[in-house]
C-alpha cells in the first residue's frame, strides 16, 4: 500500500477517475426522520463529485457525524446491486 501512495500518476488517475465517476449518495438513518430538519434536504440525495459544492459537502459530513445520514461513495460503473 505504501508503494501505491507514493505513486503520483497512479493518486492523479485516481482522483480524476474518481472526479468523473464518483457519486456521493447519503440517506436518512431509521428512525430520524422526524427528528431532524438541518439535514433534511439529505434524506435522499446523490450527486457527482465533480459536481458537489464543498458547503454541500461538510453539511453531509456533519449529518454522518451527528448520526442522522448514511453516506456512500459509489462509482457511476459499479452495477446497482440489489437491496
């Protein structure tokens, strides 16, 4: 892993794949629903990550933190597997 980490083209492709693929989803964690509004708008969200504004992004990091989202990151070519 640490040969991996210190390979600058390897991280560059990576982090360009993942810009142009990755998706951000987050969800509601049962029970919450009605118990949080500040975080609402993220019940059931998805966007690129090419595409996410960084305020968007911490208020999904602090809904994860506070325990009230789920939050994913899958990439646009991985199949949708059943739930």
């Amino acid at each position: 892993m640490e040969r991996f980490s210190e390979d600058v083209t390897l991280l560059q492709a990576l982090r360009e794949y993942l810009t142009e693929y990755g998706v951000v989803e987050s969800k509601v964690v049962d029970g919450k629903q009605d118990v949080v509004e500040k975080v609402a708008d993220y019940f059931d969200y998805s966007e690129t990550i090419g595409t996410i504004p960084s305020h968007r992004t911490l208020a999904l990091f602090r809904g994860r933190r506070e325990e009230m989202l789920n939050v994913v990151l899958r990439l646009e070519t991985e199949e949708e597997k059943p739930k």
